[in-house]
C-alpha cells in the first residue's frame, strides 16, 4: 500500500504514468495531506513506522547532481 498527497485531480495521473499503481496492483491511498492520516493508517493496517514509502512523483524522475545522475 502506497499512501500519496497531491491535488485530487491531478496526483491519480502522475501516480499511474509514474507507474506506482500498477507496481502494487492498485494498491494507492491518496489524501490531501498523506501526513495527517499516517498514524490512523498504520493502526489500521498494522505497520510499523519502518514500513513506509510515500511517493513524489516529481523527484522520482533522476536529476543531475555535478553531471552525473543521482
């Protein structure tokens, strides 16, 4: 399960072309602020705080640090 934040229309697209959703067979929550859910999603599916990925999509495309790709 991947808990995600971003504007309601636009954040379902990024996470889909970023391919996430089909990475956990569709298993996305998105929120508005992921942050203030985390403690209630926890309890709910039983994680412990060593068990989350959140997603950026935006830093999820490499960058440049010094001509590399980092």
């Amino acid at each position: 399960m991947v808990p995600s934040d971003g504007d309601v229309v636009f954040q379902p697209r990024k996470v889909d072309r970023a391919g996430i959703r089909a990475a956990v067979d569709g298993n996305v929550l998105i929120y508005i602020h992921k942050e203030l859910e985390l403690e209630d999603l926890q309890r709910a599916f039983r994680l412990s705080t060593t068990s989350w990925w959140t997603t950026n999509c935006a830093s999820s495309v490499p960058s440049r640090k010094n001509g590399a790709i980092a």
